[in-house]
C-alpha cells in the first residue's frame, strides 16, 4: 500500500494553459476565483483547469496511480452537467505513471527525487453552471483525497 501521505497536489484555474513539448507549464490569467457568466448563452466564462501531483518516490511504493478530478458542490455532490446524451458528471480519471523518463545518455535523478504528472483540462466553450454558486475541483490519488479548489459563479445581482 502507498502512503499517501507524501503525495500533494496543487491546483489553478486559469484562462488558458497548456503544456508544451518540453513538458513546461504555461498559464495565462491564472488564480480565478470568480468565474464569469454570460445570461445569453447561460455559459460560465472559458477557464482552462491545471493539476500538478507529486509524490516522493520512496514513500510512494506503486510507481502508477489513478489521479481523479471531479467537480463537486459545496455539500460534496458531484456536479453534472446537460449533455445530448443526458447529464453529464464532471468526473476526469486516469492512470499515471510517476516514474522519471529519461533520454538516453542523461544522469539519472537522485534516489527519493519526487515522481510528478501534470493534468491540464481545458474548456473553451465554458460550462453551463448555475450562477449564485460555489463550486469545488477536487483532486484524489487512487482514491484519496489531495486537494482543492473553490470557485464562485456570480450572476446578476437582483433588482439590478
């Protein structure tokens, strides 16, 4: 069993972020907090969700996990939202190996240097969340609990 415990995750919501060829991060307008909405559409704003985990090798005894990301309220509900095939939760899962790649010919890193996997998850169109709420990102690794992210979808104040 992996002790979980050495394991952390940070987590940013941004405009926009992507990961390049050399595996860099980049995050443009990140740190949202209040996500806007537009009453045409009934769209949230486009926002850009990035997830870093790392886990200390040692520690860590499974060299793969399941890193999951879900959208939750503020009770701890998974949000779903419409889809043409019914609602859709906003649960991510995949399987993660932390082991180091390495090039050919390269000095490997030091005994106990960290294992880590970048998510980036993307949604250009926005989401259709109902404004007035609060919203959680929550990142778990095989199943335990790593982290989280509060946002707030405001609307339109009444009487305005």
């Amino acid at each position: 069993m992996s002790d979980h415990s050495s394991a952390g995750a940070s987590i940013i919501i941004a405009d926009f972020v992507n990961i390049d060829a050399a595996g860099k991060v980049n995050i443009i307008g990140g740190g949202i907090q209040f996500l806007g909405f537009d009453p045409d559409t009934g769209m949230s704003a486009p926002f850009s969700l990035f997830v870093s985990v790392t886990v200390s090798i040692p520690a860590f005894d499974s060299t793969q996990a399941v890193v999951e990301v879900a959208l939750v309220d503020t009770d701890g509900r998974p949000v779903s939202v419409p889809a043409s095939e019914g609602p859709n939760v906003l649960h991510f899962k995949q399987q993660v190996d932390f082991r180091h790649t390495m090039a050919p010919n390269m000095q490997p890193p030091p005994m106990g240097f960290p294992g880590c996997s970048n998510v980036v998850l993307n949604f250009p169109g926005g989401l259709p969340l109902p404004t007035g709420s609060a919203y959680e990102w929550v990142v778990m690794l095989d199943g335990a609990r790593l982290s989280s992210s509060t946002f707030f979808v405001p609307g339109i104040a009444d009487g305005k």
